[in-house]
C-alpha cells in the first residue's frame, strides 16, 4: 500500500502563492497586492542620509527657489553619491515605491533631486521619509500610483515622459527646441532581457504584459534634439531639467539620463550618476558630453512642473484608485 503522502500535493511556498496570485489579479482587473506590505527597512534605506539632506535644505532654504533651482540643489548635495544599480529590486514579488540613498543609478539619481524638490514644496517641515517615497510615487509609476505590481511601474525614459506630461507633472520640451521623430526605433530592452530583472524572473506570467507595454510605446512618434544641434538650444535649457539621452541602437530610444545644471561661469553642464565614474558627478558641457559615447543620438528635454500640497496629502491619505495632480503652476 502506498502512503498517504504519496497522494498528497506538495505545499506551496508563500512565496509561489504570491506569485500565483499577483499574476492572477494582473489578468482579472482586481487589484493587486498591496506595495505597503513590505516592512519600511525594504523600500527606505539612507534615512540618516535623508536627515542630513532635510538639515540642508533649511538651512539653506532651499524651499524658496524655483523647483528647477531646488532639484538642482539636491543633486548637488548628492555629488560622490555611489552609483549603486538594480537598487529598485527589493522583492521578488511585490512592487512598491522605494529609495535607497546610499547609492543610486542615473534614474533613481534624478527622480530622488525631483521628489526631494516637490517635497520641500507641497508641506511645511518636518519631513519624513514617507513625504519623500509619496513624491517618488508620483512620479515613478503609471498614473501616480504602485499598485504592488512590476508593471505599474514606468521602466522606460521615454513613457515616464510621457505619462508624466499627460499628468502635467513635466513639459516635454523637445520638439519645441527643435526635435525631430526617431525613424525606426522600437522598444524591446525589457521584453528582450526579462531575465536580467529580479521580479520577472520570479514573475515569468508578466512578460506579456511588459511586451505589449513596449510594442504600445514603439507605436508612437518619439522625438529627439540630435546631439550635432544640441550646444545650439543650451542656452534655452535651465537648472534641473531633466535630460533623457537618445540612443543610436534601433532596438531602444534612450540609454542614460540626468539633469542640466548651469554653473557659476553659465556654462550648461550635465551631472548624473556616472557608472564609469562610479559616482554622482557634475560632468563637461552637455553638447560634449554627447560625443563621449557612439551609442548616443542626441537628447530628449523635459522640465518638472510644481504639484500642490492636496496631492501630498491625497497620496498619504487612503486612496480610493489613481487621481490627476492638482498643478500649482510651471
């Protein structure tokens, strides 16, 4: 006779239940699991760090210049920063916002300057990290809202443009300064190296989804300033802008971003996070940036937008679904 474990299932690791049913819900429209669920030592790391940052900023009161001037101050404040990558991967199932200040890469180090800025802006002081984590929110996913999955989140430069215009959250400024369209570009990266992502290692069932996202994006009419005109609309450029780099490789539009920052002699410069340096760093002039790399194309120019104090207080709050940001003006 055989024993009565040989006709019993094997039991699931929670892990794989979650998995199970984030893939589930994705699919039927319910929603998904929660991004509060993982403790605040997961999705917050650098507080003393951020402590420091806030110290600073009222010292300094930051608070009273133009939102472009203020991320600009953060990013300064940031320079020798390590550059840290993959440091969005705090989970192999549920999505949330987060912040690591001890290291950043070139996309967290611009959206930490961007949502350290609003900050200051939409409460009066104290601030606390989950001030900041609701601004990253604002700005990090689709329609200003993590709904604990992957796919919620905006993974590509050129779609985080894009949703963030569409929520006045950004100007996009590139055809204005002359862009033109990136003939026969299509965007794969994600869909392509799905196993280079933590999450869709463990999520295997939300590649579809990703690759529809990116054949939505391939379908519209990107634009960029080729880098060959670049050092020509530098002058119309101003502090924390936010720079998006053009690729020259068809299967993608953008490879690096970062923010102008014009220094004491005028001159308009880039600082990012540098993976060959290692670090945050304020780089040589944009223009000449540009010609370091083959790979790109030209640039893609979008300017922060202040939100009001409501959304704050809105995204602290208990939020019923995604809601448009009330704007305070350019």
């Amino acid at each position: 006779m055989r024993p009565l474990s040989a006709f019993l299932l094997p039991i699931p690791d929670m892990r794989q239940v979650l998995w199970f049913c984030a893939a589930l819900l994705l699919f039927t429209g319910l929603p998904a699991l929660p991004a509060s669920s993982l403790p605040f030592r997961t999705v917050f790391q650098g507080e003393p760090i951020f402590n420091t940052l806030v110290a600073q900023a009222e010292r300094e009161n930051w608070r009273a210049l133009p939102l472009g001037e203020r991320t600009a101050a953060v990013g300064k404040a940031l320079l020798g920063r390590p550059y840290r990558n993959f440091t969005l991967e705090i989970d192999n199932y549920i999505e949330a916002p987060s912040v690591n200040l001890y290291g950043v890469d070139c996309w967290t180090f611009f959206e930490i300057s961007l949502g350290f800025a609003r900050m200051l802006a939409v409460k009066n002081p104290p601030y606390n990290p989950q001030d900041l984590l609701a601004m990253i929110e604002l700005d990090r996913y689709r329609g200003g809202h993590c709904n604990g999955m992957y796919t919620s989140r905006l993974h590509h430069l050129e779609d985080w443009m894009a949703d963030n215009q569409r929520r006045g959250l950004v100007t996009n400024l590139t055809r204005r300064l002359g862009g033109v369209p990136m003939r026969g570009h299509y965007e794969n990266e994600m869909s392509a190296t799905w196993r280079s992502s933590r999450y869709l290692r463990h999520n295997v069932a939300l590649v579809p989804e990703i690759r529809r996202i990116e054949a939505n994006i391939s379908a519209r009419t990107i634009y960029h300033i080729p880098k060959n005109r670049v050092a020509a609309i530098e002058p119309a450029l101003r502090d924390g802008d936010v720079i998006c780099i053009s690729s020259t490789y068809r299967s993608g539009f953008t490879e690096h971003v970062g923010l102008a920052y014009r220094d004491e002699r005028g001159v308009l410069r880039f600082m990012h996070a540098s993976k060959d340096a290692h670090q945050v760093i304020i780089d040589v002039p944009l223009h000449q940036y540009l010609y370091r790399y083959r790979k790109f194309a030209g640039i893609m120019v979008a300017r922060p937008r202040e939100v009001s104090g409501s959304v704050h207080v809105a995204m602290l709050g208990e939020r019923a679904g995604d809601q448009n940001p009330a704007l305070a003006g350019e």
